[in-house]
C-alpha cells in the first residue's frame, strides 16, 4: 500500500495569510471611510460586505476574485452568442 503524503494544510494556511499581507497597501489595511451616499434603505449587502471587510479581509479578496472570474465568464459567453 503506497504511503499517504499528508496535505500541509497549516503551512498553506499560513503561507496564504503571509502573502496576503505582504502584497496589502496601508490603505487596505486601515479602517475603510464612512459610506457618505449610503442608499436610504440601507444595502444590506453592502452592509455585511464592509462588516467583512473589517473582520476578514481575506475573505473579500476571494469574493472579489470570485466576482471577477463570473463578471469575466458571463461577458464571453455574451461575446460568444
């Protein structure tokens, strides 16, 4: 039976976070702005997004990320038909 190679789950997690703050500007990294125009009713969305950002900002960049590759997929596919 061949031997199993443990995933090293800790060293990514930490390599990642590393990363992360290694490319992050001072802007990033400090509190965002009040949202003057904020829209009357509020966005909730927006709302738990700037919530998360102060949180996790990690997890902003993957949605961010996430957001791109969709946005990018769905203008092909128009592109396409």
């Amino acid at each position: 039976m061949p031997t199993l190679i443990r995933f090293p789950a800790r060293r990514v997690k930490t390599f990642a976070a590393w990363l992360l703050n290694s490319s992050a500007c001072r802007t990033r990294l400090s509190k965002p702005t009040p949202w003057i125009a904020r829209p009357i009713p509020s966005d909730p969305l927006g709302n738990m997004l700037q919530r998360l950002a102060l949180l996790h900002p990690d997890a902003v960049l993957l949605l961010e990320n996430i957001v791109a590759d969709v946005l990018e997929q769905i203008e092909h596919d128009e592109d396409g038909v």
